[in-house]
C-alpha cells in the first residue's frame, strides 16, 4: 500500500498538485456508496478545515456512484487513479497521435460517468486536472454526441495503426531488426535512448515524462545496425482504457524483435515494478519476446564502483543478479546517464540477435544483388556459389529478415527455416 500511495503522491505531483496529506483505512470490503466507510467520510470532512484542501484523490478506480456520492458527502472535487493518470497523459500528449489516443481514453472513462448534475463534460475543479482532453459537450446530447466522437476517434487511431503497420513493413524490407525499450515509468528509458543515439529526447524526473514513442537507428560493435524505439512507460493498475487506446502505439511492443526492459535499480520496490511491467507485456500479447534486462542507475547504489579494462562490470548486487538471472538470460548493470556498462549492453543486444539466427542454403537470381548486400551486412555467409540459376549462398539470416527471402530466392535442401 505505501509504495502505491507514494507513487500516488508521485502522480499528483506530475499533474502540478500539492499533496497536503494521505491516508488510509483497512476495510473487509469496499464500501458500494464511498468506497470508504462513513466513519472515514467523516473523519476527512472534519480534516478539512485543518488542510484546507480542495481535491481528494483515491488510490483506485471509483464507480460513477462513489464519485458522486464522495463530492456530494466532502463537498470538494474527488478524482480517482485513473483519471489523474489520464490527465497527465493529456499534458504530456505532444503528437497528432498521442493526442487522439488520449481523447478516446478519456471518453471511455468518461462515458459511465456522467450525471445530470454536471451542466458540461468540464467540470469545475482544482487547477483544470481531470478536465484536460476533451471539448465541452453539453449533457442534452452527451451519450449520442460522445458516441460519435469516440468512433470517430477509433477511426483515426485505426489509419495511424495501418500507417504504422506499414513503416513496420518498410523497416523489414531494409532487413533492420527492432529493439523496443520499455520499463516502469521514469526508470530512464528517454535517457538510455539519448545515450545509445543522441536522440535528444525530453528528459524530466517525472513520471510519463514523454509519451510519444522515438525511434532512432544505432550501430552495433560489429557494424551491424538496430532500430531502437523508446515507448510509454507503463505502472501500477495502469487503466484498462489507456491500453484499449494505446493499441497503435503498444504494437511497436509487440511487433519488435528484441525488448530491452530497463529498470531503476535503486528502486526498493524494484521486483514488484519488475513484475508490474511484465504483466503488462502479456496483457498487450507481447510476453513471448526476447528480454534483456537493464539495470539502469547503478552509479546510485554502487558510486564509482567499475573496474577493468574489457568494460564496465560491477561487483555488487550479486544477490539482485542471482534472482533476475533465474527469469532473465541476458541481465546487465548500466547507468544511461554516466554512460556506465553501455558497451556490455550492446554486446548484449548483439549476441541475443545473433542467436536468433537460422540456417539458410537458398539460391537468389544474379538481379538481387540487394538482397546479397543486406545479407553480408546483417547475417552471416558461410559459403557463396554463382551456378547457371544464380547464386547459391549459405549462411545464417536473422528471423526478422527472412521475409527478404520470400520474392527473391527459393530455400535449397533441408534447411528452411523454423517459424
């Protein structure tokens, strides 16, 4: 419960609130009219007058008639983790895209909550948050005209998948594997991303700091290159609507060849983020990719702590490495922002790409020299043979690159490739 309302607290302040104090209470169940009990009810309007505050904001996702039932009893604004969150994603939104995304997750939160008590969609409340989004729209209309929008909306969201869907296609054309990086928010994956390509990417200590995914082409110690995409950061009881509308954007997850999971080392609640984040992987059908986990900010619990000359390699947290090393082939201390145990990284990335390899003995005709060229730049050839049909090549192709195979050269013998 602490690490949850801390991160609560973490939130607000993100959407520009000053947290006046927090409480708690254990009940056997939730209470259906105030999700709280009367007592606690009472003992918040009494505080009232010695905090003086104005919004109260519940650690969990309250129904239409909580909502209602809390701003009548307490006489204040009352928003839920929810909508908190989605309000920081409409500060943060800076893209066409991230922006409808983020309407539609609005809307569908909103929807089921609006009342006859409210004369518009914006309600009156603390410093705008929980009202950034959407238009006005008034209550007469407000199901058949949110309705509208929301398909509409879906409509957009659905050509920036397909457009997305097709740079994909692009990319694989040129034969570059993808490497996503994704972690719990403001674990430092904007900052890994700036130290691996010079993206300059915004870098706040914030949470969902950036929203947008960037994409960015790297170089890899033996010359082969990478697209790496940096991606939303996900966390704890992350709204259903939010991935719902993140669709678009979550699939450059689920589409990539490689995951690079960064995560806060000096965080205490480092195994329950390291589980929040992979829950999240199965929930967007993207838990069967390859990992390798980032122990960023090693320089905060080790400082100045690397020795020798072959690279960055620490002498701690040995314990931390012995439980991630059961679950996680591929662990490696870094610190993107002292640049610590980023060459160890990418050799990581590297040999995990590599051993995805497959054998191929394929014959290309002598016009796809194209596909000759990407070859020798992203696999391996063992063994090239020009006959009368063209050449003949054997060696080894990265999976992601196979498709450049379907239209230029048929597979010989028994060694086509295992999907």
């Amino acid at each position: 419960m602490g690490s949850s309302l801390d991160e609560l607290a973490l939130l607000a302040d993100t959407a520009g609130i000053v947290v006046v104090g927090r409480d708690t209470q254990n009940l056997n169940e939730i209470n259906p009219g105030t999700y709280i009990g009367s007592g606690k009810v009472e003992e918040l309007k009494e505080r009232r007058a010695e905090l003086n505050y104005g919004l109260v904001i519940f650690d969990d996702e309250l129904s239409p008639a909580q909502l209602r039932n809390l701003e009548r009893e307490l006489g204040v604004t009352v928003l839920d983790r929810t909508a908190l969150i989605l309000d920081i994603f409409a500060q943060h939104a800076r893209t066409r895209e991230g922006a409808l995304q983020v309407e539609l997750a609005q809307y569908a939160y909103r929807l089921p909550r609006l009342t006859r008590q409210w004369t518009h969609l914006s309600r009156q409340g603390v410093g705008g948050v929980g009202l950034r989004g959407p238009g006005e729209t008034q209550l007469e209309s407000d199901r058949r005209e949110i309705g509208r929008r929301m398909t509409q909306l879906r409509r957009e969201i659905e050509q920036v998948r397909l457009q997305r869907s097709q740079r994909r296609r692009q990319r694989r054309r040129r034969g570059l594997p993808t490497v996503a990086v994704v972690g719990y928010t403001n674990a430092g994956k904007s900052t890994l991303l700036n130290r691996l390509a010079d993206a300059d990417v915004l870098v706040q200590d914030q949470l969902f700091a950036t929203l947008d995914p960037t994409t960015r082409r790297i170089s890899l110690a033996g010359g082969k290159q990478v697209l790496i995409t940096d991606t939303v950061g996900f966390i704890q009881k992350l709204p259903t609507q939010l991935v719902a509308a993140f669709r678009a954007t979550l699939e450059e997850v689920r589409e990539a060849d490689l995951l690079l999971h960064v995560v806060d080392v000096s965080d205490p609640h480092i195994m329950e983020k390291v589980q929040t984040v992979e829950e999240v992987l199965q929930e967007i059908g993207a838990g069967d990719r390859p990992v390798i986990l980032a122990l960023n900010k090693i320089d905060l619990v080790d400082p100045g702590v690397y020795l020798g000359e072959e690279g960055n390699r620490f002498v701690r947290t040995e314990s931390l490495l012995a439980r991630l090393g059961d679950d996680y082939e591929y662990v490696v201390p870094i610190s993107a922002q002292q640049g610590i145990g980023i060459r160890d990284l990418l050799a990581a990335v590297e040999d995990l790409l590599m051993a995805r390899m497959v054998d191929i003995d394929v014959v290309l005709p002598y016009q796809a020299g194209d596909v000759l060229n990407l070859w020798h730049e992203q696999g391996i050839v063992e063994a090239q043979e020009y006959t009368p049909e063209g050449v003949r090549v054997t060696g080894k192709l990265p999976r992601w690159a196979l498709g450049i195979l379907s239209e230029s050269g048929e597979p010989v013998g028994d060694d086509e490739p295992e999907e």
